[in-house]
C-alpha cells in the first residue's frame, strides 16, 4: 500500500521550488501580454469576431479586408514574435533545476510550450506578412495548423506548474501574491503601474468567471 505520509521538502528544494515557479509565473505573464496585443490587434482589424477569453480561448474571425487585417496584425504580429523569443532566451538562461523532480518537470513542459508558441508566433507573423504582399492568399490552415499543438502544451505546463505548486505547498494566497508580483515584474517593463493585490484578484476571479479581463490596460 501506498505511504501516506508525504515526505516533506528540504529547505533548498522548496527555495528552488519557489523560485522556479516565480519565473514561469513570469513567463507566463509575458504569454499573457503578447495574447493581449495580438487579440487587441484582432478587434480592431477584423470585422466579425468572436470572442476568446484572454487566456484559453483564441480570438477567432474571418478575415474580410485582408489589407486592413495585415496593416493592423503585422505589427502586433513582430511585437509578439519579438517577445516570443526575449522569452525564450529568458527561459534557456534560467538554470534548469535538477532537484526537486517536479520543479524540473515543470521547467521541462515550459520548454516544450515555448517552442511550438515561438514556432506559431513566427508562423503568425510569415503569414500576415505575405497577406499584405498578396491578399489574395487563404491563409487559414496555415494560421491555424499549430493551434491544437500549442493548446496541449500549454495544458501541460501548467498541470506541471499547478503540481509543483502543491509539492512546495504554497496555498492559494500565497499562490495569487507570487502571480500578482509576476504580472507586476512584467507591468514594470512595459511602463504601466503595479495592480495592488485587491485589483489583481479582482480580475483574475473575473477571468476564471468566463470574463475578458485586460492585465496590461
């Protein structure tokens, strides 16, 4: 039979835990951001759209005035490519832990969701860029082909995430404070002032709702 007892973490691998996951919260504050871009970039282009939340679910819409829809997605499309890959250099410099093994599967599955996001963002990009130099193209299959492939990734990660949480026992409190303090990281960078941890909880209960809340307002 199983060992009920869980044994409990040293205390330099629930220091690694912790910072571990301080930096994919901040990752993934910066995925975030770039959504946030790109969907804004969606709305003002597109005519008919329906909405995503922000966070799961993508924006999607049929693109009727190709020119007006590249004039307006090519630059959010190189702003977020250029993210896509300050994220992945930020990542790849981090050091991988070794120990505890959660921490290093959670690294691991950031890893893999940060290759297929930085292949889709540079897809993205091709393909609005070629929209603009021949309108005539149908560029659906192409848009889309790495959907499903980045959805699975991104499900992992934050199972691994979510489960490396609960191995440093950080309650869900605490849990918000560190998220809060990562969006905050990430706020700082673009110049906009930190959420008070009130304001931060109150949009991400709105987002977990089924809302749309905006982080980088």
């Amino acid at each position: 039979m199983p060992w009920p007892f869980r044994r409990k973490p040293s205390a330099n691998d629930l220091a690694i835990a912790v910072d571990t996951i301080r930096h994919l919260q901040t990752q993934a504050a910066r995925q975030q951001f770039t959504m946030e871009i790109y969907n804004t970039a969606m709305t003002i282009a597109l005519d008919v759209k329906q909405h995503g939340d922000e966070v799961w679910i993508r924006d999607t819409a049929p693109v009727s005035d190709p020119h007006r829809a590249a004039t307006y997605l090519l630059p959010a499309a190189q702003k977020k490519a250029t993210i896509a890959e300050s994220m992945a250099s930020e990542h790849y410099s981090y050091p991988a832990p070794q120990t505890p093994k959660e921490a290093l599967q959670a690294y691991n599955s950031w890893t893999d969701f940060l290759a297929v996001f930085l292949a889709r963002a540079r897809a993205q990009l091709t393909c609005w860029a070629e929209l603009l130099q021949n309108p005539s193209l149908d560029l659906g299959q192409r848009l889309t082909a790495l959907d499903q492939a980045e959805d699975r990734s991104l499900t992992l990660a934050a199972t691994r995430l979510n489960d490396l949480i609960h191995y440093a026992g950080i309650s869900t409190d605490a849990w918000l404070s560190l998220y809060c303090a990562a969006f905050n990281d990430v706020r700082s960078r673009v110049d906009l002032p930190p959420f008070t941890e009130t304001d931060f909880r109150a949009k991400f209960l709105q987002g977990l709702a089924g809302g749309r809340p905006r982080l980088f307002e």
